[in-house]
C-alpha cells in the first residue's frame, strides 16, 4: 500500500515509521517537524495539516492514512483554539482528502482522557465520555465527525484510543511519567508522588500500539473504537519501584499533596481488542522500562 503517515515526527510517529521501515508499503512521512528516516521505503514531506492543499496533495494516490498529528494535551488548556484549529479542522482537512481521493481506510490515534470521569473501571470503549480539556473536547468530537463521514460518504475508518504510552522517541520534556522518572533516577534527582501513590494507570508500550496500527490498516477491522492498553493496572508508587530497579537505585519519593481533580484508578478494558484482533497488547512493563531506558541512555547519555 501507499501510505500517509501525519504526526511521522512525533513520538508514535516515529515508532509507526520503524515499524513499516523495510516492508512493502510505501510510507509518506508527513509533519511541520524536520525528519530524517535512512528507510527505503519512507519519504519525508512537510506538511501543517491546516494546510488544506498541502493535505490534499499529500493524500492523493494514497491507499491509506495514519493520522497521528495533534496539538497536545497541556498546550489546550492555554490555546483551545489553536487546538481545536489543529485537532479539529486539521483533521477534517485530513478527512475531506481522503474521501475525495478514494482512501481505503483512515487510522485515527484518539485518546483514553476523553473518558473524563471515571465511573467504572476497567474503562470499556462505551464509557460514557465527559472530557475535562479543550484536547478530550477535540478528540471525542473527531470520534463522532468519523462516523459521521463513514456514513455520509462511505469512509472507512479505525480508532485507538490511547492510555498511557511510553517507549522509545518520549523525551523528558514531553512531561510524560516514564521517562521523566527514568532520567531523574538516572541523574540521581528526587522524584514525587501525589497522595498516597496508589493511583493506578495503564501503561502500554509504544511498539506494541504501532504493531496493531499496521495490522489495523493491512487488514478487515475497521469503523470500530478500540482501547489500546494493556487492562492491567499498575499504581504509580509501583511504577516508580519498578524504574529504580531498572536504573539500578533506590528511589527518593517526595510525598505530596493529593490534587483534587486525581483519577484513582484507569486502565483499559481490553476485551473488544482481543475479540478483532485475536489478542491484546502483551509487551510486559518490565520488559518495555528495559527497552525505553535503553533508548533515553543512547539518547541522552544518562
């Protein structure tokens, strides 16, 4: 397949793009940020997804996309306009493309925060969704435009929904948990827990999401919203336990106040996952932690 990846910079972007690194498929790697891929397959092109035009051509002649491109999650509480210009009407510029150029399907990587409000764990695709940033906001309406546009134009379409994912290409300064941790342990600086630590999470492994992203646009599954987690629970004191043993330390915990608006207790429930694809994502915690703190020592010479 000819295939057109937006975000190819970004974090999963660049994981996706070592995943299809060397197969058959031709890839266009699409984003505002410069990239450097040695792949054969894998042609890089700048291109803003709010540019409409810049989209279109991108798209043309593409059998399939991967649309991982979003203005993030702790900018949208500064400039929701900008996301929404960004993570909505981008998308739709994305959307509009493909429906006019005949693309098979179209990959979207969606979001778990758009859950908001836990009310019952683990967390099934028809949890009822109350966002809490203009991001969950922009995310679960791109769900509703999907279907929209797979029953208004006939766009086949498959949704991730993200928990939380780590892996190589996370920097520290993402502010995402796992490699900041791994770079203050290695660097021999504190780190902190809110309330009692026992707050639990669903950590998944990049490479395992972007494993199902190829399998998803290769194959039959599509208009469906998937989680993409692991339905295992992990407390974040543990989490913390677990990257000092990987680094090699005894950790030093700052205990601090638990902020009003924590979540307790989210992780995915996984069993829409394992009934269209016949498994769900099994990369170990341990086992991705020695891959990540891999990855950030080459990095980042820690």
């Amino acid at each position: 397949m000819d295939i057109a990846v937006f975000g190819a910079s970004g974090f999963v972007g660049r994981n996706l793009l070592d995943e299809l690194a060397g197969s058959d498929h031709r890839v266009l790697a699409c984003d505002v940020e410069p990239l450097e891929h040695d792949a054969s397959n894998v042609t890089y092109r700048e291109v803003d997804i709010t540019d409409e035009t810049a989209v279109d051509d991108a798209v043309r002649g593409t059998d399939a996309v991967a649309h991982l491109a979003a203005h993030p999650l702790p900018a949208s509480t500064d400039d929701p306009k900008l996301n929404a210009e960004v993570n909505v009407v981008g998308t739709l510029n994305v959307l509009d493309a493909a429906r006019e150029h005949g693309v098979e399907k179209v990959f979207f990587a969606s979001a778990s925060s758009l859950v908001g409000t836990v009310e019952t764990v683990p967390v099934p695709e028809d949890h009822p969704a109350s966002p809490q940033s203009p991001y969950g906001v922009a995310k679960h309406a791109v769900e509703e435009y999907l279907e929209v546009y797979n029953r208004l134009y006939d766009l086949d379409y498959l949704v991730f929904r993200f928990f939380n994912v780590y892996g190589p290409y996370q920097h520290p300064d993402s502010g995402a948990l796992v490699p900041v941790v791994l770079s203050r342990l290695a660097r021999g600086d504190g780190v902190f827990v809110t309330g009692d630590g026992q707050q639990t999470r669903d950590f998944i492994y990049v490479r395992d999401i972007t494993e199902f992203v190829v399998e998803g646009l290769e194959g039959d599954v599509a208009n469906e919203v998937v989680n993409m987690g692991r339905g295992e629970e992990t407390a974040i004191v543990d989490a913390i336990e677990r990257m000092a043993d990987v680094v090699g330390v005894d950790p030093d915990i700052e205990r601090r106040p638990e902020r009003p608006d924590e979540i307790d207790d989210f992780y995915a429930d996984t069993s829409k996952c394992e009934r269209l694809f016949g498994r769900a994502p099994d990369t170990s915690f341990d086992e991705g932690l020695e891959r990540t703190y891999e990855w950030l020592q080459s990095e980042l010479d820690l």
